[in-house]
C-alpha cells in the first residue's frame, strides 16, 4: 500500500526524526500551566508557536516561548495572522531569529470568515523560503494538486485540513485525503478541524503521517484529559493502518464456520 513502506515509528520531516506523530499548537489555553500540561500528556515532541504575534520589543516581559522547556519540545514556529505572501515570508524570517530554527508552518489566510488557504500565496511563499533554506510545512486546503505543487516547490511535507480551522468537525473529504496520499511521497500531516479522539484516529487509519491539532485540546472541558486521549487516538489509528482493516461486506458473515456441524434439523 502507498503508505505503509514507510517507518511507522519515526516521522521524519526534513532533518527531524519524530516518534510522536501528534503534533500541537499553543494557543487559546486559559493558563500556561494548563498548557504545559497538556503538552506533558499529549508525548508530543514538536510543537507549534505563533511567532508573528509576539511583541518581541517588550524584553521586560515574558512571552510564550519562555514556557516552553526547549530541551523537551522542538519549536515550530507558524506564519498565524499572515494574508499574503509578502507577510508570511517577513514572519517567517522573523522566526528564524526569534527561534533559531529553519522550520516553518507556512499559513497563508485567504479568507477572514472561514480561514481557508490562499494556496497561490502560499505556493509562492512556499518557493520563496525553500529557496533561503527553510524546512517549509504548509497548511493547505484538501487539494491533491495543490499538494503535488507543494511538494515540487520543496515542501518537507504537506498539511491538508480536515475542516474548518477550530470547527471540530472532523474529517470532511476521506476521499480527498486519500488521493493526497496516492499523490505525494513526502509526509501528510492532517492540519485542522480536528475535534476528539475518534477524528484523530480515523484520519491516522486512513493512512496520515501526523496530525497537528490545538483546539480540539484547548477548548476541550479537560484539555489534559483530552491530550491523553489524542495521544492514544493517533497511536491506535497507526496501529490499525498497518494492520489492514478487514473488507466490508454487504451482509452478514457468521464468526464461526458452520462447516461440519451437526445441526438437527
């Protein structure tokens, strides 16, 4: 099958090699404890920051990267907020200073009210930084084209929505997953509209690579409770994907064999 040469124990995106294929955001947590918390039980290894919207001029002040132990999690800083190009690729450098880091997750928004991708922007962007050395992960819509594009451009891998950013409705197109998987052979990283346990491990059985989520925990009435239970959902939809699920069937199968039995009739 497409997917299943690949390592299931390690994600390797560019030079990083993960063994968590959960990956987190860090925004609308109501403390930083309830956030670090929440990072502690996800086992997530990567996460990621909205850079282009800290004040970097305020050094008096603490900002959200001084919670984050370095030691423990990778920084993937994100292009959140940017509109065109131009801006994703400015936040973009910025970060790179800011975190030290050529990864990036390259968003660039189309639309205010439902947040989708302007992919022409981001295909450009993308261009751009792949040419200055960037390690680029782009959030783009359920495109298998776009997705080809992305990945000719440069891109470490690509990160198709399941939905709406925040709407936590799960995965909207299998369908469309699925031909993005047939198309590309870098890694695919389910990005948005995520919303509980049983979205993230369909996605994972469908054959993902990795899931980036924030919301679904954040906002969830337990976010550590709910990073556990993420971070069980991806394990066990990556176990089912290599395991192969059994065919469907239009009608019923008896479980045990009625060859051989006596039956009185």
């Amino acid at each position: 099958m497409m997917n299943r040469r690949l390592n299931p124990d390690i994600l390797k995106i560019g030079r990083c090699e993960l063994t968590s294929r959960l990956i987190l955001g860090t925004g609308k947590y109501v403390s930083m404890d309830r956030m670090a918390a929440a990072l502690e039980a996800s086992g997530a290894q990567m996460i990621t920051v909205a850079v282009g919207r800290i004040d970097f001029s305020k050094r008096d002040q603490k900002n959200i990267l001084d919670f984050i132990d370095r030691q423990k999690y990778l920084i993937l800083p994100n292009t959140a907020g940017a509109y065109t190009a131009e801006d994703a690729v400015r936040i973009a450098r910025l970060a790179r200073g800011a975190c030290e880091s050529d990864l990036i997750k390259l968003e660039v928004i189309g639309d205010k009210k439902t947040l989708m991708p302007d992919t022409a922007a981001l295909l450009e962007a993308t261009r751009i930084l792949v040419q200055e050395g960037f390690v680029v992960m782009p959030y783009t819509n359920d495109d298998p084209v776009m997705a080809r594009k992305l990945e000719e451009a440069g891109a470490a891998c690509v990160m198709p929505l399941a939905a709406p950013i925040g709407s936590g409705r799960g995965i909207q197109n299998r369908l469309n997953l699925q031909f993005i998987l047939e198309t590309v052979s870098c890694p695919v990283i389910v990005d948005a509209g995520v919303g509980t346990a049983s979205d993230a491990a369909l996605c994972m059985e469908l054959g993902a690579h990795g899931i980036l989520m924030n919301t679904a925990i954040a906002e969830a009435e337990d976010p550590v409770l709910m990073a556990e239970a993420m971070r069980e959902a991806v394990s066990c939809g990556r176990k089912a994907f290599f395991a192969g699920r059994m065919p469907v069937k239009e009608y019923a199968a008896a479980s045990s064999p009625q060859e051989g039995l006596s039956v009185r009739k």
